[in-house]
C-alpha cells in the first residue's frame, strides 16, 4: 500500500507539473481536436477541384459535351482558351490540365475516323496529375460512347457490381481521421513521458526525488501512468466528439476494446518514450531524437500504405513496432466492427512489446539515476 501511494502522489505531481505547461496543454488540445479534422478534411490523395482548361477547336456538340462533364468536386469549372495561351498558363501553374480539342474531331469520329484529342498535365501536381488524367479519359470515353451511340449504356459483355464495404462512399476523411488519431497517440505519449524526465534532469528536481523513500520503479511508474492516462483520456475525448460527432465518422465497433487496445499501446510508446529520454541528454536532443523514431513508426506501420505492399524484411522488422499491431487493430475495431476474438493477438502482441519496452528502459532509468 506505501509503494500504491507513493505512486500516486507521484502522479499528482506530474500531472501539476504537466498543468502549469500550457504550450504542452495547448498541443494536447490542438492534435486532438483541429489538427485532426484539418488532416481528415483535406481529402489526401483525391482528385478535388482540380484547375481544367479547355481548347475548343471543333466548337460541334461533341465538344460541348465533352466541356460540360468536369464538373465538380473533381474539377473546377472549366476555363476557355486558346491555342496560344497554353504554354503561358502551363507555365504559370494556372491549370493542371488544359484539354486540346481538334478541328473536325465530331466529323472524323462519325466517319469511322480516330481523332486524336490532345491533354497536356502539370506534373508537377503529382497527385492531381496522376489521378486527374485517368478520370480525364474515363470521362471523354463515356461521353464518346454516349454520343456516338446515343445512350451511356455499357457494351461490356460482364457488368460489374461493386460493392464498398466499411467505406461505401470511399471517403478519405473517415480513414484518414482514424490513422491522425493513432499518430497522434503515439507522438504525444512519447513526447509527455520523454519531456518529463528531461525536465526533471534540467530542473534539478530528479536528486530531490532520489533522496525520497521512492525507487526507480515508482518514479518511471508514475510517469508512464499519469501521462498514459492524459493522452488516454484526450484521445477517447477526441474519437466521440471530434471523429465521430464533427466529422461524422461511423464506428462500427466497440469503443470499450478500442479503449483497452489504446491502453495497451501507450504502456508501450509512454516506455518507449522513457527510454529516449535516458538516451537524450536535453530537450533538443530528445526532439531529433524522437523525429528520428517517430516517421519510421508512423510511415512503416501501415498507416500510409498497405503492411503487405512493403519489403519483406521491412515487415519482419516492423512487428516489433507497437504501432504495427495498433493500427492493425484499431481499422479492425472501428472500421470493421471486430470482436476480442479476432483482435486477441493484436492485444497479446501489444502487451509482450510493451513488457519488454518497460524492463528495458526501467534497467536503463536505473543506470541513469544511479550516474546522477
């Protein structure tokens, strides 16, 4: 029961201390709140209200077809040009595609001729340029088919259903406010448990701990409980208000397990974070420190891109990362409404990484104290 209070009051202090840092309370609020929404809101990765011009050369009713179909949210409303002034708006950056249509494109086509339409791209909007000209082809296609047979019927001998599950209208901003929350958990846990000890080392206050009847093990406990609890309480906060009344995001789940798998995770990064704090000698340190850590963790876990779709050795290397199994878990919980019996794994995985995170960075505490 001593070492429970000791604990405890060691809590209290570290959440006093964490109460008068209002540049750390301030970055608490914003990533769970703003910085979350402004990430999901910007539709990453999806054409939007991409820059079009249009060189109308044939002025038939094809064209004008052809001209009405780029509408938005994919495109702005298209800007009438001539020939002349491509290359001076394509070098301006002005559009990102101007779209050359030939003289005589409708009389050649009706006359079993193939014209040729001209797209010009600036690639240098990798994203929109990428994606822009397959949707650009696509639209002059079926508005090609439509004309010439008189209907947009499909002539393809199998018609394929889709059907989206857990995303059916494939909006990006429901994956890509989940992922914000994860980065989010983790970069803070780090940062609240690494800082703290930098700030115990650099105010002094680390000798007056050590001349209490309090050990190691009480001092890093209290550290990683009471900062685990404040980002486990900003971010539950931030999954029922932000992501799923602001932005509208449906969980499918339970948030109690997502809770629990939360939990788990942050016993692993708020140890990992105390053991970069015992690595960095100050707070500038700590930062590289901890930019040097946080973008593999967050670029390799499968937030960005597809686990499988990476280098073999870098998958083997990476399921020791808690952020793998997090993130794996988290889309199986909240997207695809997964149970304990699917999730176990995840959960058992998180606990044996967050184990071994905490023996390691309690030994290296230990021996960085003892040097004090």
């Amino acid at each position: 029961m001593g070492r429970l209070r000791n604990i405890m009051h060691l809590c209290v202090k570290e959440w006093r201390s964490l109460g008068r840092d209002r540049i750390m309370l301030g970055l608490i609020l914003f990533s769970f709140s703003i910085n979350i929404y402004t990430t999901s809101a910007s539709i990453p990765e999806t054409l939007h209200m991409a820059p079009i011009a249009i060189v109308d050369e044939d002025n038939s009713p094809l064209s004008s077809r052809m001209t009405g179909a780029f509408y938005a949210p994919f495109f702005l409303p298209p800007a009438q040009i001539d020939q002349r002034q491509i290359d001076p708006h394509m070098d301006a950056g002005d559009y990102t595609f101007v779209l050359d249509i030939p003289p005589g494109m409708q009389r050649d086509l009706l006359a079993g001729r193939e014209p040729t339409i001209q797209l010009n791209v600036d690639a240098t909007r990798l994203g929109q340029a990428f994606l822009g000209a397959g949707y650009i082809q696509a639209i002059i296609a079926a508005e090609t088919r439509a004309f010439v047979q008189g209907d947009r019927t499909s002539t393809a001998p199998v018609e394929l259903e889709i059907r989206n599950r857990f995303n059916p209208a494939l909006s990006p901003s429901w994956f890509g406010a989940v992922i914000e929350l994860i980065d989010n958990i983790t970069m803070l846990s780090i940062i609240l448990t690494g800082a703290a000890l930098i700030r115990e080392r650099e105010h002094g206050t680390i000798e007056h701990l050590l001349v209490m009847p309090v050990t190691p093990l009480e001092i890093m406990l209290a550290k990683v409980l009471a900062m685990g609890l404040v980002v486990l309480t900003a971010s539950t906060a931030s999954l029922m208000l932000v992501v799923q009344v602001w932005l509208r995001v449906p969980i499918e789940g339970s948030v109690p397990l997502f809770i629990t798998g939360a939990a788990l995770h942050l016993f692993a990064t708020t140890s990992l974070g105390i053991f970069m704090a015992t690595v960095a000698r100050s707070m500038p340190q700590l930062g590289m420190l901890i930019i040097l850590v946080l973008i593999p963790l967050q670029m390799l876990s499968g937030g960005s891109t597809p686990f499988e779709n990476m280098p073999g050795f870098i998958q083997v290397i990476m399921q020791a990362a808690p952020t793998t199994h997090f993130i794996s878990l988290a889309q199986a919980i909240l997207f695809r409404g997964a149970g304990l019996e699917i999730v176990w794994p995840k959960l058992l995985a998180l606990l044996g990484i967050g184990g071994v995170l905490f023996v390691v960075s309690l030994r290296r505490f230990r021996r960085s104290v003892a040097g004090v």
